[in-house]
C-alpha cells in the first residue's frame, strides 16, 4: 500500500478525530473509506452522464416509470 501526505484545515482534522473516535478506528481508517466512497460515487456519476448522452437510451416518462414498465 502507497503512503500518501496531505493537508487538511484543522476544522476537518477535529471532525476526522471525532468520527474516528465514534467509529473507534483510526484517521486513515476514515479516510480510506471516505475515498472509497468518493471513488464509487464518481464511477456511478461518470455512467449516469454517459446514459444520459446516449441517444439510443430510451428517455421514460415519468408515468411510466411511476406505474411499472410492464403496463
């Protein structure tokens, strides 16, 4: 595993101590996962946008997608 160094403003720093104190694990715990969870979320957005730009991806109405696509 790679070691990275950076800075954060001290008020993310008390924030991160104090989640970490909740989560009884440690700073690079929290960080990891926060990451983990920004690297996910970036992939899902990164589909969505592509989806929406494809022309051949048909745009459902919203009733449609209220009552089931079945009916």
């Amino acid at each position: 595993m790679l070691k990275i160094t950076f800075s954060l403003p001290d008020s993310h720093i008390d924030a991160l101590d104090s989640i970490a104190n909740q989560a009884q694990c440690s700073r690079a715990e929290i960080i990891r996962r926060a990451i983990g969870h920004h690297i996910e979320d970036f992939e899902d957005l990164s589909v969505a946008e592509k989806r929406l730009q494809d022309p051949n991806d048909p745009v459902l109405s919203w009733d449609k997608v209220k009552h089931g696509f079945h009916k």
